[in-house]
C-alpha cells in the first residue's frame, strides 16, 4: 500500500514535470472537450480516459447529459402519431423529418403503441418508403391510458 502511493507520487511528480516542460507525446490528463451536439464543455477524466483506452473506445463526441438522451448509433427517436390496434399499423413522428411507417410486426416487447408514446426503432424501407424497424417503447404516458373516448 505504501509502495503503491509513494509510486503515485512519484509519478504525480513526473507528470507535472512532463507538464512543466510542455507536451508529452502520450497525453494523459484530465481532458476539457466540447459536446459536439450541444456545445458545452465536458471533462474528460484520467479515469475516464484510462478505462476506455482499455476498451479500445475512442474518445467522446458528446457531453454525459447528451449521451444519456441520443439513442445508440443507427437508432433514432420519435413520438406515436397515431396508432390503430384493429388495423395494427400507425405513425411516428420525428421534429423535422416525414412521418414514418410502423407496423404491428416492427414492435419489440410493446404488444401495441399508442398516441404519445416515446419510442426508439431502426429506419427501415419497404415498396412504399420508409418504415420503422424494431420499435420499442421508451415512454408511455399512463395517464393517457384513462382519456375518456
Ligand atoms: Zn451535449
């Protein structure tokens, strides 16, 4: 244990000469980087750093809050407009984009899908455009459930 920190310290002391001196050729501190989706400034620990060199992960593009919201890479985000359970097909919405196509086939987990709800699907395409592939729901708002007809 006390081999271990003196080591620590010692490499502390390296490294804020290696600091002092200027550049390393293998930077290893504490990273600020800018979140390329919202723009604010993130750090990026030893820890953080150390951990994904292991992995063999390059670095992060976006900040922690943005990389809790963005689906998984190939994936995306949208609202149910409307879906029909006799008909068993509807549509999501996304901001910006044309509505998308979701059949009852395209549901994982979810039986069916209701107006409101949040859900996450892969872009698909059939003869008729594009349709989402396997869809599952993020958010449902319950209190929807009890909206009188
Ligand atoms: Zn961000």
């Amino acid at each position: 244990m006390s081999n271990a920190s003196a080591a620590g310290r010692s490499q502390d002391f390296q490294d804020s000469q290696h600091a002092a001196i200027g550049k390393r050729s293998r930077e290893v501190d504490d990273e600020i980087r800018y979140c390329e989706r919202c723009g604010i400034s993130y750090l990026w620990s030893i820890e953080e750093q150390r951990t994904r060199a292991d992995a063999g992960a390059p670095a992060p593009e976006h900040c922690p809050g943005c990389r809790v919201l963005l689906p998984p890479p190939a994936r995306t985000r949208g609202l149910v407009k409307w879906y029909n359970i006799r008909k068993r097909y509807g549509f999501i919405v996304r901001q910006g984009e044309p509505e998308i196509f979701v059949p009852a086939a395209a549901l994982q987990g979810a039986r069916f899908l209701q107006t409101g709800d949040l859900v996450e699907f892969s872009l698909g395409q059939n003869q008729e455009g594009p349709i989402a592939q396997d869809v599952i729901l993020l958010q449902r708002d319950e209190a929807l459930l009890d909206k009188p007809r």
